[in-house]
C-alpha cells in the first residue's frame, strides 16, 4: 500500500462477484453474532455456487446451517427466526425454488412489519441466482426482479458487478426489513475491479439508490443486474458514432430511485429500458409509465403555475383599467386568455 499526502491507499484489485458476496456475509457473521446463513448445502458444500466458502469451517454448524430440501420449510424456520430477533440469510439454491416458499416470503414475511402496526420487524435476507443462466431449462430461467418488486414490505435490490454485491448484500443483512437480493448465476465468477472504499468493513450501498455508470446527454439507459455490462457496452459502440449514452445501475428494483431516472430523462429526453426478464409487466413498463406520469405532472405544474402568473398579471390590469375609467363590468373569468387576444369582450384583453 502506498503512501500518498499522508493517507494510505489501498491499491486497485479484482474480485468476483461470488467472493464479494462471500466477503460481505463473513464480515456481518462477524459484526453481528445474530447473523446466520441457512438453505440447501451452504455449510459443508460451501454452496452449490461456492458462494458460502469457508463460512462453515470459520463459524460451525449453529450459524451455517445446512436444510433438508423443502424451501417452504427452512424459509419459514428462517421467517421465525428473524421474529424472534435473529439476521437470518435464507438462501435459495435458485429463485424458481423460491416459488415453493411463497406464501412465507410474501405473507408471513413482507406483511408481518405493516400488519403489526410497526412492532414487529422481520430482519431477513432471501438471496440466491436469478434469471436465465446456460443449459438450465425454462424452470430455471426466469427474472425475479418484477415478481417480487410487485409486493408491499419487500425491499428488492439487484446486483451487477462486485462493489454492488458486496454493499448491498451488507446493506440488506442489516435492513429491518425483509430484503430480496437477486443475484445472477452467469456474473458470479466474473471479476470487477474493487475500489478502495470497498475493501472497507464499513463498506455500504444504500437500498434505493441507483448509480450512474456513465455520464451522457443523448439518451438514457436504465438497466439492472447482468444487463448493465451490455448497455455499458452498446454505449461504447454508439460513442464512436457520436451518440451519448447515459447508463443507470439500478441497483435496487423497490424502492426504485426515480429522481435518479427521471433527472436524466429530462436530460436527454430519451430513455430505453434494458432487463433480463419478460416483456409485459416488467420493471421497464414500471420505469416508463413513472416517467410518464412524473415528468408529465411536473409539465402540468410549471404550464399551470404560467397561467395563474397571466391571469395575476391580467387581473391587476383590468382593476388598473377599471379605476381609470371608472367602470363596474361584471368579469368573465372562465375565459383564460392570453395578453394581446381580442377574441371577446371580457376584458382580458
């Protein structure tokens, strides 16, 4: 580590997505002796990704806890826990297994916070590989993102290079709430560059926070999870072209950071969605309707607040008018026209 003006800085390296995940969880099991990590062969196995590698050897079996293969079994198990004031992370060995512990994600855990009137927290992590990955059939194809972003009390983020990985997985361990983090099969053993401030045990990522990955005023490309390193490389393309791609990370799908997104649509006044999953009813039909009805209402509001200032200024120069002439006519306020039209005798003119 080098030297520079007094402050010591840690020299760039590459991590994978799998290690920063492993990374982030083995530093909140060791803040946090309330933390503990079940599902199916995350102890011995070291996962079937390998993304729990060595936390069984380092922490035993009380905290890295292997499940028989019933998802709706350990996911409540996991929901209970977390009631009873543990940080359990409760990993699927893929999302489309998740579909077996429905009703525990979606009503026993997103709802229990809201239906306790806020006593009751539920402080757990569902994770695991998300989306469509190689070879493995239609069942195990599918993108999460929308599915879960649908539900009250669920908080959803979606990671796509390491430094999201590892803050957000931190990030969600220690979140009162319960929180989806959709990994992607395919990104796990690909390496990113890990800036200083990520090596850091302190190292967070707020939930609901997107992230700009590349500045642009042509055009503006919202994107999440493994599709970012697409959009990010369509944008080179069309650089060379003399187009200008601004790239959002999402990050997080609910709470979706729309003031991000909607201050570089009216930026650009371009905006195209990227995501792994279905075409209809999907985060970027969520995207775009927002804008719409955002940037619209603000349209409204500024074309609204010009008229109320032409009828302020017309209203005083009629009174003005009326006091010279003496006059007593009787106004026709709902007719709102412009300084300078003489379609009437209302006065306005």
């Amino acid at each position: 580590m080098a030297a520079v003006s007094g402050l010591v800085r840690r020299p760039l390296r590459e991590v994978t997505v799998r290690d920063a995940i492993n990374q982030g969880m083995d530093e909140e099991l060791e803040r946090d002796e309330k933390v503990f990590l079940l599902g199916e062969e995350v102890a011995q196995y070291d996962g079937a990704y390998k993304v729990s590698r060595g936390l069984w050897k380092k922490y035993g079996d009380k905290r890295i806890i292997d499940t028989p293969i019933s998802e709706m079994g350990f996911a409540g198990i996991a929901v209970g826990a977390a009631m009873a004031g543990l940080r359990p992370i409760c990993e699927f060995m893929t999302f489309n297994f998740s579909m077996q512990a429905i009703d525990q994600v979606i009503n026993s855990a997103a709802k229990t916070y809201y239906m306790s009137g806020g006593f009751q927290p539920v402080p757990i992590v569902f994770r695991g590989p998300n989306g469509a990955s190689a070879g493995v059939a239609a069942q195990h194809s599918q993108c999460f993102a929308a599915w879960y972003g649908h539900c009250p009390g669920l908080k959803v983020v979606s990671p796509w290079n390491s430094e999201d990985a590892k803050g957000l997985i931190k990030s969600a361990i220690r979140d009162n709430n319960p929180v989806v983090v959709l990994e992607n099969e395919l990104m796990y053993g690909v390496p990113f560059e890990f800036p200083p401030e990520a090596q850091s045990k302190d190292f967070l990522i707020p939930i609901g926070k997107a992230k700009i990955e590349r500045q642009g005023t042509h055009i503006t490309v919202v994107s999440h999870s493994r599709p970012v390193g697409h959009c990010l490389e369509a944008a080179a393309v069309l650089s060379k072209e003399g187009v200008e791609c601004e790239v959002i990370n999402m990050r997080t799908i609910r709470p979706m950071d729309m003031e991000t997104i909607e201050a570089s649509v009216m930026k650009t006044n371009h905006l195209v969605t990227v995501e792994g999953g279905w075409p209809q009813f999907g985060v970027g039909a969520e995207i775009c309707a927002r804008i719409m009805e955002g940037i619209s209402k603000k349209l409204v509001l500024e074309y609204s607040q010009a008229v109320v200032n032409i009828m302020y200024l017309n209203t005083y120069r009629i009174k003005r008018l009326k006091a010279r002439s003496g006059q007593t006519t009787t106004l026709n306020l709902s007719c709102v026209q412009f300084p300078g039209c003489s379609c009437c005798s209302c006065h306005w003119c």
